[in-house]
C-alpha cells in the first residue's frame, strides 16, 4: 500500500524545565501572563508530523512518501530520512526561506508549552497531490498550513482517494464548519481525547455523529492508552509499560506510524493499534520524535512481552 503523508516538516527546539508549570500560573491574573522560565537542558531535534510518522513507518519496514515544503536548510535532514528509507522526492524546498520550527518547554510533569514558527510549511498549498505522477492509496493530512489542509482533503475527494484526518494542533484555528466539511468522507480521523472534545464542541456532533461521517475514529489517551470505534465496534488499546519517560514530544505520531504500518499490510484493528502503542513508548523512553530505534527482531521481542497475540506479526515483520 502506498501511503502519502502531508504535514508539517521542521526543526524541534527541545528544552527542559526543572520544576512544574502549575506551580508558576495564577489562574487570577492569565489575563496578563508574563512568565519566562530558566531551563536546564536545550537539544535540536529533526521533527514535524509528517516526517516523524514516515519515520516510524520506515523503521517498521515501509517505504512512506512525504509531500511537504521546506526550507533551504533541509539538505541535512533530507540525508537523514533517506538513508532511513522515507521517500522525500515530493518535498520541495522553498529558496530563501528557512525550514519551520518548533519551540517547545517541557516541565517535570511531561506538561509542555510550545510555540511554532511556519516558515516553509507556509507554502504547503503550492503542492497538489492531483499533480502527482503516482496517486496514492491512502493520503495523510495532518497538521499543517490551514489553506493545505482544506486544499489536500477536498482533492482527495475529486479524486476518490482514502485519506486520514488528523487535524492535530490545527483544532485551535479551524472553525466547526471547516472541521465537519473535511471530516466528511474521511475513512479516519485521528485525534487525541482534548482535540476531540473541541472537535464535538465545534461541530456540535457527539461520537456517534461523527462515526456518520468517518469510517474510522481514532483516539487517542495518553496512559490511559487509546479507543477506536468502527462500524459499531470499539477496540481499546491499551499503553505498554515504559522503560522510563525522557520525551512525550512525537509520541502521538509513533503510533500514528506504527497503526499505519499494520493497516498498509493488512491486519485487524487491534494489532494495527498495538503496534503503535509499542512504537509510541519505544518514541517516549528517547529525547526527541526521531531518536528510538529498533530492529524487527527487538521489537517483536518487546511486543511479545506486552500483548498476546504476537504470533501474527511474523509475517508482517519479515
């Protein structure tokens, strides 16, 4: 199956506060919020969702596509996703422009404040997947500039192909009426459990509204794991014990790339969402979205130790 991921490409600026954000807010004065806080630790990280997906997929043995722009700063990151087997020939780089960038500060409870700056991805509505050479059989919009993100959706539909909807962060910027007009026709939407409740909030549909507009609706829950709900089936998933916590940054999109790699070779919807429970904490127990790694061997190891139906991942794992 070929799959094609649209998204954010950028550089993570990871930092590390030593103590806790709550402790730091007056709730009585957010009108007039001015905190700066001391971190201790800072790394630079090769992120975006498109590319941190495509990564995990990659280490499970795909070969994803990734559409995106980027900046004239990428070529060292371009080197990187390649020699790890993510196809990047459809991400074009945008001349004087810098590739965009995430600032994010996490504290001690795994809570985190962050800021994004576009740069490239601005440009993201200049691509169109109606121009490609090779259509794909699933198309991944998620997070990104909003005009592509309302351009991506509407073309797979003039051309009948299956996409999955992640609007991710964009939840914030999106109205009801956008949200509802891409959902619909959807064959998944991804969320996790606070972007769903402004999804159901925007729109006015409950869960069961929306399972009338997508096929597959997936969310997600932290360490309370994640729920999917499909043709009036729900399947939990549950979260594999961690080693120890370093990062939450790029969880989300590890399983993401993990329950993609089991859908594109075919399996049931409780290992499709095993295997990204799995390859989201082996994300979590590393600094950054691009950091773990694993072989085919470790990881079916590991998930034979955490779920009891591992025998039905030899083939997929070959």
């Amino acid at each position: 199956m070929d799959i094609l991921l649209t998204g954010s490409v950028a550089y993570d600026y990871l930092m590390t506060f030593p103590g806790h954000f709550k402790e730091q807010i007056l709730p009585e004065r957010l009108g007039s919020i001015s905190l700066s806080f001391l971190v201790d630790a800072m790394s630079k990280q090769r992120g975006g969702v498109a590319p941190n997906i495509a990564y995990t997929m990659a280490l499970l043995g795909r070969k994803p596509r990734v559409m995106a722009t980027v900046g004239e700063d990428f070529a060292e990151y371009r080197a990187w996703l390649d020699s790890k087997g993510v196809d990047t020939s459809l991400m074009k780089v945008i001349p004087s422009v810098f590739t965009a960038s995430f600032f994010a500060t996490t504290d001690q409870n795994s809570a985190q404040i962050a800021s994004f700056y576009p740069g490239a991805m601005g440009h993201s509505a200049s691509q169109s997947i109606k121009e490609l050479d090779k259509k794909p059989d699933l198309v991944v919009v998620s997070p990104s500039a909003p005009d592509a993100m309302m351009k991506f959706p509407a073309e797979c539909r003039d051309l009948g192909i299956p996409y999955l909807y992640d609007p991710g962060q964009q939840v914030l910027r999106l109205e009801g009426d956008e949200l509802a007009r891409d959902m619909e026709g959807a064959y998944f939407l991804f969320c996790n459990d606070y972007e769903f409740g402004l999804i159901s909030k925007k729109t006015g549909w409950s869960l069961d509204q929306i399972l009338n507009h997508v096929k597959v609706l997936v969310i997600t829950r932290g360490k309370d794991g994640a729920d999917l709900y499909t043709d009036g089936i729900s399947v939990h998933i549950p979260t594999v014990p961690e080693d120890k916590i370093v990062d939450p940054t790029g969880v989300g999109d590890a399983f993401r790339g993990g329950f993609l790699s089991g859908y594109a070779h075919g399996l049931d919807w409780k290992l499709c969402g095993e295997i990204g429970s799995l390859a989201a904490v082996y994300c979590l127990e590393q600094n950054g979205p691009q950091s773990h790694s694993y072989s085919k061997q470790e990881f079916l190891s590991r998930f034979r130790k955490s779920f009891d139906d591992a025998g039905k991942l030899d083939e997929f794992l070959k």
